[in-house]
C-alpha cells in the first residue's frame, strides 16, 4: 500500500462537510510558548518555498559513467529558466550541456493539455534518457518524443500525435525507441524515424507490453518489456484483464455522474492472466515461454541473462507462499526451474537478482534466515557462497564492480532506524561500511560502479546530494540544500527510544517534547502511526511536511510520540510475519504496550493521548479508537482502508489470505466490526477520486456508526487521490486535523 496520487481537474472546488454535529468544548489546556524564533503555521508548512529545501532533478549517469547530468533551475514560476549540466565524476567539475533556449525547442509538445508554468516556464522538463553511446538525449513528454544530438546541439521529433505514450526506452544499441501506445508496444528508428508496431491486437482488456493497475502498486514492477543486450528481441508481458472487476471512479462533479471505470481486482476476486513472451525486433510472431498451466499466478520480476538467449522469470504463487526463478530458453519457450524459495507465511519480492557477465553465476537475495542476506549462485541453482548473514537486513544491492569482486548494498546493520551503504566481497569476506554519518543514506551507484551519489539526511537535516568515489572519499557537493529559514523555527529535537512489549520485545520509538518542558507537568500525546508492513515512523531520516507539523504541534504543548509495531520495517522478515492471517492486532497491542510506557511516565497525562495516521495508518487509527478506547481519547484516520475485503488482491492475500479460506481472520482484521465500540472523537478524511483505497472504505464504516448512533466528522476532497496532497486541499485538511486535536486532546 502506498500514498499514490490520483489527478483532479484544476475546477474541481474542495468541499469540507461533516455528516454529524460535533459538540466539543473548547480546550482549557495552556500551551506553553515556544522558545525563541517564529512559531510554525500549517499554511507555511504546506506552502512555497518547501521547508525541505529543494533537491536536484533529473539526476542520471552517463552510461559510461563518467559524468552525472542533472537539471538546473534559476528563477521562479514564469520566469525560470531551467538548463541541462553534467558533473565530471572524478574531478566535480561542472559544464553545461543544453542551454534553456534548446531545451524549449526540443521539449515534446504537451498535446491537449495545459500544466502551470515551473520550471521552463511553459511547462515543466521532461523525462529523459542518454543514448547508450552517450552521444544523444531522449527527451519524453506526454505524447511525444524527442531526439537531441550533443554534438551538432539539434534535436529532431521522432512520435508526436494525441495519444498518450508510456515507458519510451533506448534499445542497448541505440538504434530504436521503444514506447507503449494504446495497450501495444511500439518502435521508432531513431536515424530514420519510422514508425511500427511490435504487437497486435492490444486493447484495455488484454494489455502487451503495457503494466495494469495492481502490478506497479504491489509488487512494485515497474515496466511490462525488456530488450534483450544485444537488441534482437523484446520480451514482455501480456495481461488478460477480462476477468478482473471494474471499479468506477465516479466525478462527483458531473452533473450526469460521470465515471471512469477502473481494473480493480479485489482479495478473493479474479486476477489478470499473465503470460510471458518474446518478439523479434526483425518481425515475425511472438513466442510464448512455458510458465506452465496454472494461472493464478504472478510474474512479478523478468531478467535477461547476459547471452540474450535465455531469460530469468519469477513465478509466484497467488498465496505468495513460493516463489520459483525459471530460466526460459528464448528459442524453444521451454523453461528450468533453477531455485525456489518457500515461506509459511508469505515472500517479499526484491530487485537483487544480478547476473555476472561470466554467464555462469548470479547474486540472490532471500529472507529464508528472518532477515535478507546475499547469496551467490551458479545456473543450475547450486549455493555457492552466503555473501552477508546477521541479525539485520540488506535494502537493496546499489552496484557490482565484477573486476574487484565486490558488490555495494544499503542495509540496516548499523541500525535499523538508519540506512548505510556497504562493500562485501562475493565470497563473502571484506565486508566494509563505507558511509559514516549517522541517518539515511539513499544511494545511487554509476554503471561503473566507480562513484556513487548519496541522498542522506538525518532526522533533524533535509536531504542534501553528494558526489562520492566508491570508496566513500568524497569528489564534490552536487546540492547541499541549506535551508536557513529552519533557523528560523527553533526545531525541537527528536530522541530515539525502546520500548519493551508485554512479551519482552524491544520496539523501537521517538518523541518531541515541547518547548520549555517541565518534568513536573503534565502533557497530552499525539501518537503517529502507520503500523503496516514494509513502512517505518521511526528512523533517522528527514520526516518532511508530517515532521515539521509534529514541530508545530510540539509547539502547542503536546508531546509527540512514535511506535514501529511488529510488522513494520527493517527489523527482519521474522518481526513482520506476527500480522499473518490477522491484521490489526498485534499492531494494535504493541500501541498500546506503548500507550503503558507513556502513562508510566510522571510527565504524561494518561488520559490525554490522541492518535492519528494514513492510509495503513489510518486504518490502524480506527482501530485504536474502536478497541482501545480507554487508551485513546480522540483519533484522525486519513484514507483509512476499514474493510479489508474492498481493498485489492496481492496486497491483502499476502498477509491475510483468500478471503474464502481466512473469512474470520478478514472480519477481525476490519475495524468496521469494532466501530459500534467507539468512546471518543474521531474525524475521517478521504479523497474521493482515491485510485487505491477507495472512498467506499470510508463510507462503509460511516454507515455502522450511524446505525451505532454514533458522531464523526468526515472531510471529504472531491477528485483527490490517496493522499490530498495538493497544496491548497493540504493546507485546509491540516488546519482542520490541528484544531480538531486543540479542541478535543
């Protein structure tokens, strides 16, 4: 589950409405003052310039990676100028590559739609791609595609026309660009510039090349084809999406209620029918690789081998349970079987696999120890090496330099609230941290793994982006981002806890104090939550808008406090494997073993403690209230998903199961069965134009509580997505969410 947007139309008016009166009195408490600098508002934080600073864009490797290239903007709204740099990636030294007066020729035309002016001016810069010889840029627009020649300083339009175009890459060769048009994958020659379709026959029903709605949102796949290294042919996927439920995403604006209807496919509903196959760039017919009979299924990850002949598949299983690396003969279909992973409760994904250019052995990564470690392979499936083992995890595999026999990952080993980059050798010897300054560090590697750029912040510094040798030694700052109204706010420092469980596990917590404490009084709380798997609240990392609003909040007297359940982040796939089959509860008592440590402290006032979150967040916001109402006085749920069988199949199934197999364990799970429970003031927002938690969640568990008899205020924010995160809806939500917690906590 992510906080994916939705788009609206710039006409569409906010409307704020509650569906039942509130009576509240007004707050007594006295806040205490903040110390010395200017005191936060919601309306700056949500406001222009960020308070985050602002980070490079467009930051890419050349493919040989010599050079880093980026966008530069100087100015703002109508009247910035944005130009293309590069940096040296051994000396930092910095040269223009395209100035702005080309980069407005060259951009694509944004047929049949306007944007607000940033960047350029007339519209904001366009995704873009080197040419694999480093000689020429591909630019990419909504419907449009263009070429750019360094040398000559000239571009040229390869497609244009109405329909809107996806996923463009260069084939290894350089020779063509491939793109994703009206459900079918396409070429275009980039000398000659002609243009033809690889498949046929794709509709909004059976997608080639092209990814559906769920794919991209729960497995995190992130393309549907793959040329092969030496251009001959292209693998992709077919989804058959007759099967899968329409959901319509109804404009509320719309006086005849117009709807779009959406690919849904809900837990225990019918999936996308998958296959796997491969074309040949010189024409001919597809050939489908043998993944076998079965169906229900997902392919949540396609490989080529080095040779361009075979091909690496994942296949898993619809309960996530097994996952099997097939090696398919491109020639034949025919497939192997080289390794399968198995697990009780269910198998994350990665994108670890890494196939060495000696064609005989790849890197995998497993969470078969609790934990994700690297392993080394050969092709027919033989263990060579456990290249990383311990009691923390491995992020992501960053880059392999084959000629030193290292490989550079992210891991938590430091910490888990922390992410540090790494070195180990492939026999698993020389294992070295290379980043030192505690927090996140986010790091990108060049193809020849020579330099890296790192994103670090920590939790009281936004993001800066610096320019380092592998080695860690570093070359040059690419954007320090120093942004010195923070000064300004006098920004309270966040401490980094443990609390322990009822059962004697340590779970890791934060807290801001207000300002001017005293030991002596008495504080509400303000409890942040996600709580779900695969997303942290406590880490040592930039928090953003949310922290900063925690700030302001701080600033009005209550201590902000933070709890990562079992089932969250870092700590190892053993800590998220206690939500199985049933979700909500061991969250919900880890919170409250939280809820106990804060009332065990001489400084809280235990019967002031206020709970808010978003999405999984929200979800576990509802649950706070409608189960633990003696714990909580008053919660904000943002997005709430509050009936899990309207929430989709990968997600859901993962750790709850088919809805047919675990019926009880999805009533539990839902906070709708508890709702007729709720002791204190609650308030919903939700979007109603959200693509992933659809605003039915909200609406089901508005109707139990009237049949409860019970008040709630709802904001609802007409053709917003998931998250409400334009500015203007942004900015009314939180001066709502603040004096609903003023009021009540």
């Amino acid at each position: 589950m992510s906080l994916r947007r939705r788009s609206f139309r710039p006409w569409v008016v906010l409307v704020i409405f509650s569906l039942f009166a509130i009576l509240s009195a007004p707050s007594s408490a006295q806040h205490p003052s903040p110390g010395s600098g200017k005191a936060l508002t919601v309306e700056r934080i949500y406001s222009q310039p960020s308070l985050s600073g602002r980070l490079t864009r467009g930051l890419a490797w050349t493919p040989d990676g010599k050079q880093l290239s980026y966008f530069e903007t100087k100015g703002s709204g109508r009247e910035a100028k944005t130009e293309l740099w590069a940096m040296d990636a051994v000396s930092g030294e910095r040269r223009l590559l395209v100035a702005t007066d080309k980069l407005e020729m060259i951009l694509p035309a944004e047929t049949g739609r306007t944007t607000q002016a940033t960047g350029l001016g007339r519209r904001a810069p366009a995704l873009y791609q080197w040419a694999p010889d480093g000689a020429g840029i591909l630019f990419q627009g909504p419907t449009a595609l263009a070429w750019f020649d360094l040398k000559s300083q000239t571009g040229r339009t390869l497609v244009s026309g109405k329909a809107a175009l996806a996923d463009p890459k260069i084939s290894p060769d350089g020779r063509y660009v491939s793109f994703v048009r009206e459900h079918n994958l396409w070429l275009v020659s980039v000398s000659e510039r002609k243009e033809r379709a690889v498949t046929q026959g794709g509709t909004e029903e059976i997608r080639k090349g092209e990814l559906d709605w769920v794919y991209p949102e729960e497995l995190d796949i992130k393309t549907a084809y793959w040329w092969s290294p030496d251009s001959s042919v292209i693998a992709y996927l077919e989804m058959d999406e007759r099967k899968v439920s329409q959901y319509p995403m109804v404009d509320f604006s719309s006086p005849s209620g117009e709807a779009e209807m959406e690919r849904y496919p809900v837990a225990g509903g019918a999936n996308p029918i998958v296959r796997v196959l491969v074309t040949a760039v010189s024409g001919g017919e597809p050939r489908v690789m043998d993944i076998g009979a079965e169906t229900e299924i997902y392919i949540p990850r396609v490989n080529w081998l080095t040779d361009s002949k075979h091909l690496a598949i994942q296949r898993l299983n619809r309960t996530q349970t097994t996952l099997d690396l097939l090696i398919a003969d491109t020639a034949t279909g025919k497939i192997r079987t080289a390794l399968t992973e198995t697990d009780p409760n269910w198998i994350n994904v990665s994108d670890d696999l890494y196939f060495l250019k000696d064609g005989k052995h790849f890197l995998w990564s497993s969470e078969r120890s609790g934990y994700r470690h690297l392993y080394l392979y050969d092709l027919d499936g033989k263990q060579l090496a456990q290249i990383t083992k311990g009691e923390w995890e491995i992020n992501s595999v960053n880059g392999v330099d084959e000629a030193k026999g290292v490989v550079y990952f992210t891991a938590t080993e430091a910490s888990p609230m922390e992410r540090q980059l790494y070195t180990v050798g492939l026999d698993g010897s020389r294992f070295t941290r290379i980043t030192k300054d505690s927090g996140t560090h986010d790091v990108n590697f060049a193809p020849n793994a020579a330099t890296f750029y790192d994103t670090y912040s920590n939790a009281a510094t936004p993001p800066s982006q610096t320019l380092y040798r592998a080695g860690g030694t570093r070359i040059a700052a690419i954007n320090e981002n120093k942004v010195s109204e923070l000064a300004d706010y006098s920004l309270l420092p966040m401490e980094f806890l443990h609390v322990k469980s009822r059962d004697g596990v340590m779970l890791n917590a934060s807290m801001i104090k207000p300002p001017n404490f005293d030991a002596q009084k008495k504080y509400p709380v303000l409890v942040y939550t996600y709580g779900g798997p695969h997303a942290q609240v406590v880490r040592n990392g930039w928090g953003g808008a949310n922290f900063l609003w925690h700030e302001l909040m701080a600033e009005k007297g209550y201590i902000i406090f933070s709890l990562d359940n079992r089932g969250s982040a870092a700590r190892g796939h053993a800590f998220e494997t206690p939500l199985h089959l049933r979700l909500g509860a061991q969250e919900l008592s880890d919170q409250r073993d939280g809820v106990q440590y804060l009332k065990s402290r001489p400084y809280v006032d235990g019967s002031r403690i206020g709970i808010w979150g978003w999405s999984y967040g929200g979800h576990m916001t509802l649950h706070a209230m409608f189960e633990a109402g003696d714990d909580f006085k008053v919660g904000f749920a943002g997005g709430p998903v509050t009936d899990w069988h309207y929430y989709d199949s990968i997600y859901t199934e993962r750790y709850l199961g088919l809805p047919q197999k675990n019926e009880k364990g999805y009533e539990d799970s839902s906070p709708v069965k508890y709702s007729g429970q709720l002791k204190g003031k609650l308030m919903i927002a939700h979007g109603t134009g959200d693509d992933n938690v659809h605003f039915a969640n909200t609406l089901s568990v508005i109707n139990d509580l009237i049949e409860a008899g019970k008040y709630v205020e709802v904001l609802a924010f007409p053709g917003r997505g998931h998250g409400v995160s334009d500015p203007p809806a942004r900015r009314v939500l939180m001066q709502h969410v603040t004096q609903f917690f003023l009021d009540n906590l």
